[in-house]
C-alpha cells in the first residue's frame, strides 16, 4: 500500500495516495491545494489563449497575461506535490515500523 501510495501522489493526484492509505485529512488538504493550483494555472493560461486570439484578430502580436498567476499556480500545486511526497515517505515508514523483519529459517538438521 506505501508504494502505491508514492506512486499515485507523485504520478497521478497529489494527495490522493494519501487519502487512500488511510491518512484522510491531510489527503483532502493536499488535493484541495493540488486543485486549486491546477485551477490557477488553468486560468492563466485561458487568459493567454484569449490575449492570443484577440491578437491575432486584431493583427497584433500576441499579449502576455501577467506572470503571477502562473507563478501562483505553480508554487500552489507544486507545495501539494513535495507535501504529498512527504506523507508518502511517513507511510512507507510507518509500514516498515509495523511490519516484523522476515529472518532465514535456521537449518539445524
């Protein structure tokens, strides 16, 4: 369960490897702050989609929105991603406190 865990908050959701291993709060925030800065970067990039448009209708070159919200989006979903990394690595930790070490049968025949 940890490595899938890792695996679906670093490739897939950040947060939702968390919320599927069981650490459900911290999941919610961590998706809430994943989605929120995806919505950021959505909306800057919609603003730059229509500068483009409206500057290619008019003639003119294309203008760029500002940078903040760009920036603001991905420190936001990037904050989601090392968080999510973190909760992680705790899981996989807490799994290999609770699991007992696996010793070699002793062979004396």
């Amino acid at each position: 369960m940890g490595w899938t865990a890792l695996a679906i908050n670093q490739g897939a959701t950040p947060g939702l490897g968390s919320f599927v291993a069981g650490h459900r709060v911290v999941g919610v925030f961590q998706m809430g702050l994943a989605v929120s800065g995806f919505i950021v970067i959505l909306t800057w990039f919609w603003e730059l989609v229509r500068g483009a448009w409206e500057g290619l209708q008019a003639g003119d070159s294309v203008s760029w929105p500002p940078s903040q919200g760009l920036i603001l989006g991905l420190a936001l979903f990037g904050s989601a991603w090392l968080w999510s990394l973190v909760t992680s690595l705790q899981i996989l930790r807490e799994i290999r406190k609770a699991t007992p070490p696996i010793l070699p049968e002793s062979s004396d025949r």
